[in-house]
C-alpha cells in the first residue's frame, strides 16, 4: 500500500499541475474540428458517431469507446454538477488518473499470482508503480491509456482463467480484449498470446474436458469480436476503410527517417546516440538550416522515450540539478531493461512453465508489432514507448522472480542489487516528474 500510495502521490502531483494541453499526443484543441479533444467535443456536442469518413478528421478513425467515455464524463460534470466549461475538460484527467492506477492493481494482482512476497514482490511493483510511462499516461487524454489498462485486465483474467477454466472467467477476457479494442484496435496484440494459452489448455484437457472448452472458446468469441470490430466492420461498410488502418503522415516532415532500412536503424549504436538522456529531435533555424537529428533507432528512443515521453528535456525543470538526475535515471532504467530481457530468457528456458511463456510471448508480440510500425511507417513518434507500455510489466514479472532468492542459487547479491536499483530508479522519478515545469 506504500508503494502504490507514494506512486499515486506522484501521479497526482504531475496530474494536478499539467494541463490537458501540455505533453499530449494528438490532442490538438476542444475548440478543434480534429484531434482526440476534437473527437471528444464532436460527440458530446452531436450525441452520435461521426456521419462522414472519418479519415477526413485527425484521429476520428480511432474507435469510440475512450472518447464516449470522456464527453459522458463532460456532460455529468456540466449539467450535473454544474462545473464550468474550462474545469469540466481539464477533469478528463480524474479519468485517465484512475485508468493509470487500474493498471498498477493489475500488475499487483499479477505479481501475487506467480507467488512474489516481500522482496521480491516489492521491487518490481516500485518499477512499475513509479515507471515514468504511467506517470505520462495518468495526465493523458488521448486513448491510451483505456486500451493499456483493458490489456492488463485481459492479462489478469487469462491467468486466472488458466487456474480456473470457467465460462465466467473466459468471459471476463473476452470483455477486457474486446473493449480495450474498442478503445484502440492495436489492443489486438493481446490475442495471440491468450489464444497461445487457449491453445495449450484445450490439447492438455482435450480428452477430459475438451467438449466444455469447446463451448467456452464460442461464447469467447460471440462477446469478443463484435465489441473489438464492430467500429471497424462499420467503417469498411460505409467508406471502405481497411480494418488495421493506420494515419500516414506526410514523408516531407522533418520527423521522416525513413532514408534508412529498420535494419540499418536498428544496429546502430553509435556513441552520440547516449550523450543525452532525452529524446532528439532534428530543428530548423529562421534561415532553414538543420540542427540536431532525429532519433532513428527503435531501440534507443525506447529507452528514452520511457522515461521522458518526447516533450521532456533539458529546459523542462525548475533547478538544473534535476538533469543529473534525470541522466541517472536514463542509466539505472537501461540496467533494468537489460536485467529484465536476460531474465525473462533464464526463466522460460531454465524453469519454463505456461504462465511464463503466455508473458514471454505477449512481450514478443508487442515488439513485433512495435518493430514491424517502426518500419513501415518511418517516423520518429511513431517509436513511442506509449504504444508498448504494458512491456513494463511482461518485464518486471521476471526481475521479481529473480530477487526471490528460491529461484537462483546463491542469489542474495542479484536481489541485493535489484533492491538497490529498484529504489533509486524510484527515487529518481520522483524527484525528475515533482520537478518538471
């Protein structure tokens, strides 16, 4: 309860001091024809659903759920409780705050099922509980946030599903995956992983219980793919819109780096790439002259994109102290990373069981996926951690079960430095988002 009250007291502070304007992705304005505050205002002033091609506007093609939520809240707050116009938007944040700490229970409950306690359940909730992405994500009002906390709700019910195959139970799933891709269609690369388990679950009790399963596989998909694909059925129907389409961005931005293959960007490690610890972004001067880069490997912007989104840098603190700080979170946050892919490789060749391989698998899924985005579309935001925020997690499973020390022998030293690096990656977090401007 510490912990994730510290890590909520975080949360709040960055929530109560950032504007629905500031550090947002897509966003725009409410006053806006386009964008996701566009989209919100669209349907709290309309009552329906666009009745034009979505495409048309910036971020309509996205599905209604996050956005129908928000312009509900807006109007309880307005003729209901009589707040003003201004305030009622600003309190989208009271949302996305609560959907960023859902995602922390989630991780909770998670941990307890693979048996963490005491060390080695505290070290990886402070990652996550303090983990800068769900700090961004909690002052958010685009639809991330929603699809990612749906996601991790669809990760807990498949466990417990796992434990216990009940048609209640796979139910819960299909709710959880069918409206996280009401929220956002990319929640889709949950299936594969929960069809994995699906899968292995029904030939181990095929001769058993195979008819039962059978059953429960159809009810799973009678809730899931209406609630996931009903937007986009729609779509197809009315304007021929691909089901995974995505919205391109003109090649001539100054963000284009697609002049390079994702193989070229991907193995280059060049040592100019770490002199800072924050996202780059290639500017031009008054006389059109370049400066700077843009960030080009996948791999790097990760690491400094998850912990500073793509808005924070060196002029964004009150006491310049704080970029010492932030530099020491950039290393400890890369340490752990590398801790959390070496340990997820030890534990599901070493001692692999199915709970392990479903998180091993859904962290593959996501990179693939997060990779395969990076390639076709050669951007520098489309590297953003927000669209892999639940690898957090998938992650920290892993280094938990290192720092308990029944799993690795002689293993007091590796839980020793885990704890070490746990806190000050923590620490660290707090200090750099208390003292953001």
């Amino acid at each position: 309860m510490l912990i994730m009250g510290l890590g909520f007291l975080v949360k709040l502070y960055y929530v109560l001091v950032t504007s629905v304007y500031t550090r947002q992705h897509d966003v725009f304005s409410f006053d806006s024809t386009a964008g996701h505050a566009g989209y919100i205002e669209y349907l709290l002033q309309n009552h329906h659903l666009s009745d034009f091609d979505p495409r048309d506007r910036w971020q309509f093609v996205h599905p209604p759920l996050h956005h129908a939520i928000s312009a509900l809240w807006i109007y309880l707050n307005e003729n209901i409780l009589h707040v003003g116009h201004d305030p009622a938007r600003e309190s989208l944040q009271t949302l996305t705050l609560f959907y960023s700490m859902c995602i922390i229970v989630s991780a909770y409950k998670i941990f307890k099922f693979f048996g963490l306690n005491g060390r080695s359940l505290y070290i990886p909730l402070m990652i996550v509980s303090f983990h800068p992405a769900f700090i961004l994500l909690s002052g958010s009002i685009n639809n991330d946030v929603l699809s990612a906390a749906l996601v991790m709700g669809a990760v807990v019910c498949t466990l417990e599903w796992y434990r216990e195959q009940t048609l209640k139970n796979i139910l819960k799933i299909a709710l959880c995956i069918g409206l996280a891709m009401m929220a956002k269609i990319s929640a889709a690369t949950i299936a594969p992983p929960v069809a994995l388990v699906f899968l292995i679950v029904f030939i181990r009790k095929f001769r058993t219980n195979g008819k039962a399963l059978f059953g429960q596989f159809c009810a799973f998909g009678t809730v899931c793919i209406p609630l996931g694909l009903w937007f986009g059925i729609r779509n197809y129907i009315k304007w021929k819109i691909p089901l995974t389409y995505v919205s391109e961005m003109d090649k001539n931005c100054e963000q284009y780096i697609g002049d390079r293959t994702l193989l070229q960007r991907i193995t280059d490690f060049s040592a100019y790439q770490f002199s800072s610890p924050y996202e780059q972004w290639a500017w031009l001067d008054d006389t059109g002259k370049m400066h700077g880069y843009n960030e080009f490997n996948p791999l790097t912007t990760l690491l400094k994109n998850s912990i500073f989104g793509e808005f924070i840098n060196e002029g964004c603190f009150t006491w310049t102290y704080t970029n010492t700080f932030a530099r020491v979170l950039f290393w400890v946050n890369i340490l752990l990373a590398g801790a959390a892919l070496v340990l997820m490789l030890f534990f599901c060749i070493k001692k692999p069981n199915i709970p392990k391989l479903f998180f091993a698998a859904f962290h593959i899924t996501i990179m693939v996926s997060f990779l395969k985005a990076a390639a076709d579309y050669a951007f520098t935001c489309t590297m953003n951690f927000r669209y892999i925020t639940p690898t957090v997690i998938t992650g920290a499973v892993f280094i938990g079960m290192a720092a308990c020390e029944d799993n690795i022998k002689n293993n007091i030293i590796i839980s020793k430095l885990l704890t070490v690096a746990s806190v000050l990656f923590s620490l660290m977090t707090a200090l750099v988002y208390t003292a953001l401007l």
